[in-house]
C-alpha cells in the first residue's frame, strides 16, 4: 500500500528547520501511512514562488515513489502557501514556530492568554509598525490561519494552558501543542573543547551565555558583561559573537577577542572562564556542570532550557524573545529578568552591577526559580510520555490528518 503524502514548507533558518524535522519524524515513526517531504527554499518565500511550489508539489506526488497528497504543513510566515494547498484541493496545516502566547496574540485574543497586563514595550516590533507593514501582517493572519485545517505548536499544555484554553471557542482551526521539539541527540560534540573543559567543572557551577545566531552586542555592552561576569565570581561559558557582516542578517566571529574585551580580562580569568564563537547549544545545556542560562529567550532556546532544568536570565534581543521573556518570568516565575525589552540604545546598557546581581540570583540553588524550573521539566518530560499531553495531542493530530484528506 503506497504512503500518503505531506509536504512540510519551513522557513529556512535553523530554528525553524530543526522542530520542522522533529515533528516530521515523530509523524512517520508513530503512524507508517505516512511520507513526509521537506520543501526547503530561499528567502524570501512570497507569492511570487507559488506556481514553483505548486509546480514541485505536483511533480513529487506525479513521480509515483510517494501516494497521493494528504495535505500541506507551511510555517507561520508563509501563509501564501495556503493559496497553493488550495489550489492541489488539498488541506493546508499551520506550524508556529513560536510560542501558542504569540499565536493568540496574533489571532487577537490578547486578554485570554495572560493573567498579568502586558506593557508595550515587550511586544514584538512588528506588532505595532504601522509605517513598515508589519502591523498588517498581524492582522492579515488571522484570516489565513482560518482557511487552514490547524495550527501545530511546539509547545505543552503544561507550560501554555491559558492560551490552550482560549482556543476553545469552536471560531478557529483545532491547535496541537505537540512539543517539546527538540533535537537531544549531541553525542557528536563530545570531542569539543568546550566540553572536555565542562568535564573538569564541579555539577551545577557554570553559567552559560548565549544569544542565538542574530545576537551581537556593541562594544560597551559587552565591557558590561565581561566585568559583571568577572565580579561574580562564577565559572562561566560565553558565546561571544560580533555584529553581521555586510549583507548579512547573522552574527560573525571575532578574530580576537581582546579587541572587544576589558583589558587583561582573558587573562584573569582564564581557568575560570571559555569565551567561544559558535556553540553547540544543546551539548552545553544538557552538561551537568550548567547551573545557569542567560539567553536571549528565542523559544527554541526556552524550551530546551526547560528540558534540561537549566533556569533562565532572559535577555531578548529581536522579534517575539521579549513577548517570551514576559512569559516566563511575569507569568511563570521560572526565570531571573535582566531585561524584558530589546531596546540597544547607550542609555539602555545593562550596567555591570546589575549583570554581577543577577549572575548571583540566577546561579542560587535554593531560589524558587530553580524550584519552580525543576516542577516545570518535570510536567515537560511527563508530557511526552504515553499517556501524556503532548503525546496525546500527537495521537489527535495523526488521526485528524488522515481524516481531513
């Protein structure tokens, strides 16, 4: 009997990609009908790539390896793609990418989702930037996701339940909180650098820094941080990246740190401390020698703090991460706030006393913060589990999938 197919269109960036290919293999390794396609393309992925979609689509299924087209799965952002499942008469499933908060922020249903008001100035950029459009988008969504069958997100009951609820309505398309999409598989970093230095770190002592692919500081900022890390006293692991090269939207390597650092900094705190350019994010993370995670609070990043019970500084920088922040800090209490908003202006750095405090508060191991963080990984890991929210969330999407063709 031939597989049925569905073709899955992320946005092509890493953070979108890898819960994209989680879920894709949670699909076909809990229900063997199924075949799944990724469509990976190049930004920006607007109307005008819908006939080479529909075009590659039709190829695929006309190919005769697969069976006939189930439906498509397109992320948040590439809501033109819902015209081209339209078109193949086939039905059309969102994939945010983001927290189900945001979602609903989106689908305007704002006071359902928190129990504290939520000031302006954590809200996406986006969401008010009447001149730049953006505001249009957050208010043509609502529409698109409308058309659509549902709307997957890598999230849990546990952790989201207000939002979850605010769904309940019967005006929208069923939400799935199937996650957390992780990808725990490290086993190939083990020969790093980083991580044979971890190795000689006693259990919980090291705090991590690290602020995604797109985040850079200037120059004062980090003076800031490397002298409030200093102070504190703690052994720490630092990601350090440089502003993006031209025409580029991720941030660079230094060729040298000491150009950006205070001076001697390396110097005394050698031993004590790695300064590195790119990370392997997850084999840190999942080290029992983490006992801290400044982040900037992109929801891939939370989730896996979660996992591992690793609590949280948030640090947004871009996009939804201060909405993220917001969350997990005002909402539910499982991180230290350094900052809510992503504003970069010299009068807004982070002065090294207040990043040397919240080190400290961050790296208790008594505070109700890490209480609360451990009670949540461990409603995490449950959800997963048979019997689980998640994994009963997963059962409902495979069965509406196959019934919705």
């Amino acid at each position: 009997m031939k597989k049925v197919e569905f073709v899955f269109i992320p946005l092509p960036l890493i953070g979108h990609l890898v819960p994209t290919v989680e879920l894709a293999k949670l699909l076909v390794d809990r229900d063997d009908r199924f075949s799944i396609t990724l469509l990976i393309m190049k930004l920006p992925i607007g109307n005008s790539v819908k006939p080479l979609v529909r075009d590659a689509v039709h190829q695929l299924v006309q190919s005769g390896e697969s069976g006939r087209l189930g439906g498509i799965v397109v992320d948040l952002t590439c809501t033109s793609m819902i015209d081209v499942a339209n078109e193949l008469g086939v039905p059309s499933t969102i994939r945010a990418w983001m927290s189900l908060s945001l979602v609903t922020r989106i689908l305007s249903w704002w006071s359902q989702v928190f129990v504290n008001s939520v000031p302006a100035r954590v809200l996406p950029a986006a969401a008010v930037d009447k001149e730049g459009g953006g505001s249009t988008v957050f208010l043509d969504r609502p529409r698109r996701f409308r058309e659509t069958k549902g709307i997957l997100v890598n999230t849990f009951t546990e952790l989201e339940s207000r939002a979850i609820n605010s769904f309940g309505n019967g005006t929208t398309p069923p939400v799935y909180p199937v996650g957390p999409l992780l990808n725990l598989k490290h086993d190939q970093n083990r020969e790093l650098d980083v991580i044979h230095w971890l190795d000689d770190q006693p259990p919980s002592s090291v705090v991590f820094l690290c602020f995604g692919s797109l985040g850079a500081f200037n120059k004062g900022q980090i003076m800031e941080i490397a002298n409030g890390l200093e102070n504190s006293g703690f052994r720490f692991v630092w990601t350090l990246r440089g502003p993006p090269p031209k025409d580029d939207i991720a941030s660079s390597d230094y060729t040298d740190f000491d150009e950006v650092l205070p001076k001697g900094f390396l110097n005394r705190t050698f031993g004590v401390g790695k300064i590195i350019g790119w990370a392997p994010q997850t084999d840190i993370l999942s080290h029992h020698a983490i006992g801290g995670f400044i982040s900037h609070c992109g929801w891939n990043s939370i989730l896996e703090s979660i996992w591992y019970g690793v609590p949280i500084a948030t640090w947004p920088m871009d996009a939804e991460q201060q909405l993220n922040a917001f969350q997990m800090v005002r909402e539910l209490g499982i991180a230290i706030e350094i900052k809510l908003d992503n504003k970069k202006n010299v009068s807004d750095l982070v002065n090294a006393q207040e990043v040397e405090s919240k080190i400290k508060s961050l790296m208790d191991n008594s505070s109700d913060i890490k209480r609360k963080g451990k009670e949540m990984r461990e409603k995490c890991v449950q959800a997963l589990m048979k019997g689980g929210s998640s994994n009963n969330y997963l059962q409902c999407l495979i069965e509406d999938m196959i019934s919705n063709m």
